[in-house]
C-alpha cells in the first residue's frame, strides 16, 4: 500500500520512504513503526500493540518506542504524532493511498559508500521478488481450511435442518448433534471434538415475511466469530456465508490467542478491506467496547447504523441499535440507552429475532435496576428467559433466570432469588445437560452466603462438578475466592492441595500457584509464576487478570526491577471499576 502525505510517499510492503524522487535514510524499527501508525490511523495504537507487532515479544524497553516516535517527529514534524497519556500513539497527517507501484528502491542509508548501498539495493530488490514469488506460490498451494458443520435448525426445529454445503471449502458433517444440542454444552463438546474437529461452524434459520434469517457461530481453539445473514432464499445465505467465511482472517481470529490490542487491530484492517461486510464490523464495534474504547465504539456503530440503512438491512440496523445502548449504558446515559434499546427491540420483533429480543431484554433489566424498578427488572427477565427458550438457546435462557436470581437478592427479595435459582436447576434437567452447567447452582449459592466459611462448601462443589471442564468461568472464579479463605486463613495445606488439582498452564492456574508462592516466601518461584501469568493474561487480552497480576507483583517489596513497570502498566490500563475493587490495596502502595 503507498501513502502520501504532505511531499512524501510510503510503501507500507517495502519499507521505502521517498520525498519527491529522493529517497529517505529510515531504520527498519522507525518505518515498522510508521506502517502501523499510517495503517491504524483510526485508533490510538498502545505502547503493547506497537511492542508486538513490530519488535515481536522480544525483550526491549518502552524506551525503543520513544526513541522511534522522536525520530519520526523529527521527519515529519511534532504534529504528525500525537500522545495520549496512558494510552498510546495516533497518527494526525492527512494521508491518500494509492494503489501498489514499483518505487525505487536505492535507500539513502547514513555511513554507507556508494559501492554497499548498490548492494543493499540489489539485496533488496532481490529479496522483494523472492518474496512474491514465495507469496504466489503459497496461495496457489495453500487450501482454506476444513470447516466441520452441524446443520442449521430450520424455525427453531432440529428435525427440520438445513445442511451447508458451500462450493469452495471443504466440510465436514458432524452427526447426531443438533444446533441446539452442541450449544447446551459447548465447552465440554467442543473439547471432546475439537482433535477431529478444529473449526465447528453451528447456526440457526428463522423465516419472516418470506425472508432468511441465519444466526451462524464458528467456534475454534480460541474464540467464537458470530454474526447474521439475511437473504430472500436459503440458497442465498448459503452464499452470502461462503463468502464471508473465506476471509482467512476470520479464521486467524477464532484460532490463534491474541491480545485485546491484536485482536482490535486485525479486525480494523480486516473493516478496511471489507467496508461492507457488516457482521465484520459488527465485531470491531464489540472488540472496541470490550477495551473500553467507547468513543471510537460508538463512532462506528453509528457508521454500522448508517451502512445498515442504506443497504436495506435492518437486522443489522437493529444490532447497531443494541451496541449503542450498551455504549451509552456503559457511559452512564441511560435514558439516552433506554431509547436506543427500545428502538433495537421493535426491529427484532419485526423480524422474530428471538435471540437478540432475549439480549434486548437482559440488557433493559439492568436500566430497570438502576432506577431500582424491581417490578419491571423481573418483567423484562422472564421476556428474556421466554424468548430465549422459543429461540431454543439454552444459554441465554438460564443467563437470564440466573441473573433474575442475583438481581432478586440484589433487591432484597430473597424469595425469588431462591426461587428462580430452582427454576434454572429444573430446566437444566429438562434439558438433560452436562454436569459443568449445575455448577451454576452451588456457585450462586455461594453469592449468597453471608461468609467465607459458610461460601466454602459451595465454591467446592462447583470444582466436583466442572472436574471435566476445569477453565470453565465458575470453576477459574471459585478457585480465586478458596485460595483467597485458605490464604487468609493460613490453611496452606488446603491451598497446596488446590494448588495440586491444576493441570493448565494458563495465566488464572498460575496466578494462583504464584500467589501460594508468596505466601510462602518463595520469591524466585513467586517472580517465575506470576511474571509468566501476567505475559499470557496480556498475550490473551485478559485486561482485568493482568493488572490483578501486576498489582500482586507490585505488592513483593523483594522485586524491585520492574516496578516502574507494573506501577505504569496498572496506571495506563486500569478501569473505574477494577480501581474501586482494588481501592484498599492501591492506597496500601500510594498509587491512588
């Protein structure tokens, strides 16, 4: 891709900087740095972004960052980049792009003779070429993917099912599972067959005023990708979804673990190839407000809107409604929120969307509570479970009774709390599910409990029930608050013991056993283990996790090296919400 901006032009795949027909002296970090700037020049691209994707999880210092950022201003001029305190670096040039061209390719390198900078330029004229031959050559080779498929549920009916069969990837049909079968337990299903199994494509038709509605999720080793196709055929969305799943970004996304930073920015480049593609930037918007980016989040959800209307397609219009009003909500406008969900819930209903009128209702509960409207908070969440339950969503259904439960004691109405914890236990047996989704039950049980010790034999039957199923949320979270009693408490044997159960090596598994460590003076092992856990919290996109780890590694009065570090980490990336959790402890180290 070329850029131009004021008399320059960049070539984002060579690296070559020109100014009018000069070339331009640039290291390879400093226009590394200016293809991600130029690239990402929508959004302020953070410290941790810029550390992965051009120095690529080596061991350098931020100082690199700032050194390449002054050179760069030091080009261009101070204006052509600006700083936001704790959260990164955004380009402000205005910049064309233009079509790839051959540019010259001589660079003007400082210290070099004439002989070696002939040199340098054959080199890299010859390695270009290598480069796109090896490129042609692997996309001649290489084969998307197989995708295994269970058939889509016509009308919430499993026994009336529509196969995919796309022209130009390769399936595979997964039997008996029905949709609705494998979305009851996903976490224990797709473990058993993801060997086999890697990429699971499920969804679900619907059918209003003789259009399609397909409700698809493609789950693979780490996350799900869903979204929503509407078309006048089942022909038609078959298509429409072949299509869009034979972006090979999209299966990078749901394959590989990646930051929170990463994922922001793949899904950004991946909105500017597809401008269109509306369930692409459905995601943007999503990733965008689960970083917490809520102007940019909105900004594009408005643009989703806009895109909605003017391509006729009001599903879409009706999810850029629902995403507003979680922005706003998260924002505190809530009567503002409540008039974009009401305007998202009558475009649902128009079009017998039943899932998305049970997140339109779960989400209306929680406005309901903030104007302590218990009355119509319950209302809204027996909407939800009603809807969900027609849509045949087993997941949505018991979220929304387990909620009405924890809203019910929020609101001191202790009878229906236990009520409708019961009502999602009967369910769960009306389903015949998996035992990891009891551990729902005893978990909420725990809520209730008055204190640690009362907490303690629930938190311990939720581990019995989720032993297959051990990263599962309630089981990661039980653990957290039983290694937080047995600390207390010093009952280091229990901790040892909850310790030995743990056979992930996952950041939440790791926290805990650094936390053991330091209760037990083990410093080397403590700094190992935790600073492990706080690099795959981030390599995950686990913000909260990793500035729990952080304020854990800034709490070891031993480990003085990085201090600075964890301290600025904490203050760049923490949230309202996590600061509050955690007043007690940052006061105890005088970073509030």
């Amino acid at each position: 891709m070329l850029y131009y901006f004021n008399d320059y032009v960049f070539d984002s795949q060579s690296l070559v900087l020109m100014q009018g027909k000069t070339s331009v002296a640039i290291r390879h970090n400093e226009a590394q740095v200016l293809k991600v700037l130029l690239e990402h020049s929508a959004m302020v691209v953070s410290k941790e972004l810029l550390l992965e994707l051009v120095w690529q999880n080596k061991i350098v210092s931020e100082q690199a960052i700032f050194q390449n950022i002054s050179h760069l201003r030091a080009l261009f001029g101070n204006d052509a980049i600006k700083t936001f305190a704790k959260r990164g670096y955004q380009w402000q040039l205005a910049f064309e792009i233009g079509q790839q061209e051959v540019i010259p390719t001589t660079v003007h390198v400082a210290k070099k003779t004439p002989r070696t900078s002939l040199w340098v330029a054959s080199a890299f004229t010859f390695l270009l070429i290598v480069g796109l031959f090896i490129r042609l050559t692997s996309n001649e080779q290489s084969t998307f993917p197989s995708i295994s498929t269970i058939p889509f549920a016509l009308d919430g009916n499993d026994d009336t099912s529509v196969a995919w069969r796309p022209a130009t990837i390769s399936t595979q049909l997964i039997e008996p599972l029905s949709a609705s079968q494998f979305q009851g337990a996903e976490a224990l299903n797709y473990k058993k067959l993801k060997t086999e199994h890697p990429l699971i494509l499920v969804g679900d038709i619907t059918t209003s005023d003789s259009q399609y509605l397909l409700d698809f999720t493609l789950t693979g080793g780490a996350s799900t990708w869903n979204g929503q196709l509407l078309g006048r055929s089942i022909e038609q969305l078959n298509a429409q979804l072949e299509a869009h799943l034979t972006k090979t970004e999209i299966v990078e996304l749901v394959n590989s673990p990646m930051s929170a930073d990463i994922r922001v920015a793949k899904l950004l480049l991946l909105h500017q190839q597809h401008e269109h593609d509306l369930v692409v930037l459905n995601q943007l918007v999503s990733a965008y407000i689960n970083t917490k980016q809520l102007d940019i989040a909105m900004t594009l959800a408005d643009k989703l809107e806009r895109f909605a209307v003017a391509l006729n397609e009001p599903q879409q219009n009706a999810n850029a409604l629902l995403l507003q009003s979680a922005i706003l909500t998260e924002k505190g406008l809530y009567e503002l929120s409540e008039y974009k969900l009401t305007r998202a819930i009558d475009l649902f209903k128009k079009h017998n969307d039943y899932k998305r009128l049970a997140d339109a209702y779960a989400a209306q509960s929680w406005l309901l509570h903030k104007k302590q409207d218990y009355s119509a908070l319950k209302d809204s969440l027996l909407k939800s479970a009603r809807f969900a339950q027609t849509s045949k969503d087993i997941e949505r259904e018991l979220h929304a009774l387990t909620y009405l439960s924890v809203m019910a004691h929020k609101h001191h109405q202790d009878e229906d709390a236990y009520f409708y914890l019961q009502q999602a236990k009967a369910q769960m047996d009306t389903y015949a599910l998996p035992q990891y989704q009891y551990a729902k039950i005893p978990f909420h049980y725990a809520i209730y409990a008055q204190t640690a010790a009362q907490k303690e034999p629930h938190l311990l039957r939720v581990l019995e029930l989720t032993e297959l199923t051990p990263d599962h949320w309630v089981a990661q979270s039980s653990r957290k608050q039983l290694m937080d009693y047995y600390l207390e408490t010093t009952r280091f044997d229990k901790a040892e013991q909850l310790v030995a159960s743990l056979a992930n090596d996952n950041a939440e598994n790791n926290l805990l056993r650094a936390r053991l460590a330091f209760s037990k003076s083990n410093v080397h092992e403590f700094s190992t283990l935790a600073t492990k856990a706080f690099e795959q919290a981030r390599r995950t996109g686990q913000v909260s996790l990793s500035l729990d780890i952080a304020l854990l590694l800034c709490s070891a009065p031993e480990l003085q090296t990085n201090y600075d570090f964890y301290t600025n980490y904490i203050s760049e990336h923490a949230t309202p919400n996590w600061s509050e959790q955690n007043k007690l402890k940052l006061n105890a180290l005088n970073m509030i």
